[in-house]
DNA sequence: TGCGGATTCTATCGCGGTATAGAATGGAGC
DNA sequence: GCTCCATTCTATACCGCGATAGAATCCGCA
C-alpha cells in the first residue's frame, strides 16, 4: 500500500475548497478574486489551478458540497416516524443545524448558485427542487391526515418556509442571542402553528390527529 | 417657464437608474458591467458618467430609490387604526405589492447593497433596520396588547417573517400561480395563526384589541 | 441664425483579474 | 543517490472593465 501523497491531495483539496467557500461568501463570486483564495491558503494565485480548472468549477465544487448529504437527511426525517407536526419540527431543526461550521458552504449555495454557467447551476438546482418537494411533501401529508389546515396551500407555504429559514442565514452569528437553537424553536413554533388545523390546539394536540373520518 | 430640458434630463435620469436596477437584478453587481446597462439605454457606455460619477454611486442610488417611501409607508400601518393582527396582514402584503412594479429595485436592495462601501452601506442599512423596527413595534404591540403569544420572541420572529417576505422575492415571476395577492394571503395566515395567542382564535378575534389603556 | 446648456460621442488610459506554460521543489520508495 | 509524482512556483499573455478628457451634437430660444 504505497498509498501517502492521494490522501494528502485529498486533503488539500478540500481544505481548497473550504477556502473558496469562505472567500465567496464574505465577498460574492464576482466581488471575489482567485488570489483572495490563494491568499487563504497561502499560495500563489496560479497554484489554484492545479485543484480546479476554472472559477466557475470553484464554485459549483463549493455548492454541491453538502448539499447531497443535506438532502439526503431530509429525505430521511419524511420517511421516517412521527406525526407530520414533528417531522416539520426537525426539518426545520435540520435546514439551520448545519450552519454551525458549514455556513460559508450554506451561504454560497443559496446566493452564489445563479452565477454558475447554465449546465452545472441545473446540476446544482435539481438539489434545491428535491429538497423543495421532501419539505412540502410533509405538509401534504400533514394536510392529508387532518394535522393541518386543509385550505393551506403547500407550495407557497413551503417556498415561505424555506425562505425564511434561508434569510436566517444572513443574520446567524450576527445578530445577537440568535442561537442555532433559539432560530429553530421560533420558527418552528411559527410555523407548527400557523399550519395547524383551527379547532385542535395545544388542548388536544396531545391525543394526535383525529377529524377526517 | 422656459423649462424643458430640466424635466427632460430628470426623466433620463430615471430611466437610467432603473436600467442599472434592471441589469444589477439580472447579474448582480459585479456580473453587471456598465456596458450592459449602457446597453439597455442604447446609448454609449462612457455616456452613463454623466449620469453618475461611479458605478457604485449608481448602486447607492437603485439602493435608495424607494425605500425611503417604503418605510414611510410602514410607518403610517404601524400608527394607522386596526388591531396589531391587522396591521400585521397589512405590513405583509404592504411588503410585497411593490414588486409588480418596482421587483428590480426591491431585488438589487435585498441581494446587492452588501456591495456598497462602507459609508453608503450604513446610510442604506439604516432604511433596513427602521423597517425592521417598525414590525417588531407591531409584533410587541401585538403581545402586549393580549392578542398575541406572551412568549413571542418578536426579534427572531420579525427577521423570520421579513426574511419569508423577501425570499419570495426570489421566486415571484417564475413560480406559476404565485400571485402577489396569493403569497400575501398565504404569508399572512401563516404568521397571523403562528403568532397568535392560543385561546382567542377566530370567533373572537373580529372583535379587535382593547385592554391596554 | 447663432447662443448656450444639456447630452452623447470618440478615444484612450491603466489596472486588475483569469488562465496558461513550463520550470522548480520536495518527499516517498527503490 | 536517483526516480517519480504531486505540488507549487515564476512569468506572462490576454482581455475586459471602470473611468477620464475633450470634442461633437442636439435643441430650445432670442
């Protein structure tokens, strides 16, 4: 096993990678420059191109990179157990959790995206469209067994559910007493809440979903 | 009233501050060159400079242009008549009627203003964090006044449902069926249902605030 | 017709940014 | 020590963009 310089590459390269992220999201895609990311990482502007082959595939390495593994998890959390109240809890809990050390990552994907040449920001936006339908899928269901409202109207309240979420973004880690937690619990509430059925409230919440015979 | 060349000037001046709104929306403000703009004014691209001395001094202006009335106009709902409910419906759909017309400037405000230097950033912010205030007045009307949840975070509450409004923004134009009316209605239950204090729901909701004197 | 201000033009400077070519370096293993 | 390969370097081509200078044009009006 002659194996030592393809994991040290590897390891490079995402450290390449986490570097362009952190450089795009403090400055844009255009509003940054390929030598701010060598600066990062402490090489020559050049050197760059031994890990990409262009600015563009920076970026598009930058927005695919976790966002499989996001969409995956959320995919996981709708098939999984619980009533569709709990599971737009933790989807909400799992959409802000990762921005705890991967925010430069979240960040670019959800400003950057659209500056990708049109094959690869496809490539990245069917993500974005997958992970739209897990999130409304859970109200649909929500709506089918009676645990929400049936006159909501899934798909803008879905889009509304993920934007906010998403604006929290620009504002986590600024804003002071924002949490990670404390984010997550309002909005959930918010929107538990909002999407909920009029008569059953909190009193009989407990007992689960019933109406709908 | 031998005027004529000043009104003409103004109106071409307009007409240039949008086509830079137009283009910073489509390309954002570095993907954006003056050229493109020029372009949209089919006139030639050192021309533009004589309608603004940088192209960041024709960002600040896309940036300010409206705003100010925007926030003027916040301010007449919060101190207009209606219980804190209304005034939150009203705040919403006040927020995003102007995109039928206006999208460009409201798009180039959210996503670009960040681009600004240092001084002009904090004279734009300054419109953002009065518009924040006055819906977190709303919001902390609302729960003093009884009518909504006692436990509301209104700050993280507030960012969350401008943060749904704005991200709408993004979608508004492309997502069929999405009308303004209909995203309004749609956002303003949402939050109207999740902010709410849970015994008073609907039936005596239409009797508006009192208690508080 | 000619004045004068507003507007647009041509021409050009100079910088900074992406990307390429090919040489140098450095460490692991024979 | 020598080889091989990954990595980083120097040097530079190339071009697009923002901005300036100053001339030309357009137009209302006396």
């Amino acid at each position: 096993m002659p194996r030592r310089a393809r994991p040290a590459r590897k390891r490079r390269a995402a450290e390449t990678t986490a570097a362009a992220a952190r450089v795009f999201a403090e400055r844009g895609y255009h509003g940054a420059t390929t030598q701010d990311i060598a600066d990062v990482l402490g090489i020559r502007q050049a050197s760059l191109y031994y890990y990409f082959r262009s600015k563009e595939a920076a970026l598009e390495e930058v927005c695919l990179d976790g966002v499989g593994a996001y969409v995956a998890r959320a995919a996981a959390i709708m098939r999984g157990p619980g009533s569709a109240a709990d599971k737009l809890a933790q989807l909400v809990r799992h959409h802000i959790a990762p921005w705890r050390d991967r925010a430069d990552f979240t960040r670019v994907f959800l400003r950057e995206r659209h500056n990708l040449p049109d094959a690869s920001r496809h490539r990245v936006g069917r993500y974005a469209r997958r992970y739209e339908r897990i999130f409304q899928q859970v109200l649909e269901a929500g709506v089918a067994a009676g645990e929400f409202r049936r006159d909501l109207d899934c798909r803008i309240a879905t889009l509304g559910a993920i934007g906010m979420c998403n604006a929290a973004s620009a504002w986590y880690g600024v804003e002071p007493g924002a949490t990670l937690e404390r984010i997550a619990g309002v909005f959930a509430a918010l929107l538990l809440e909002g999407v909920r059925t009029p008569m059953m409230r909190r009193t009989s919440a407990r007992s689960g979903a019933r109406r709908r015979g």
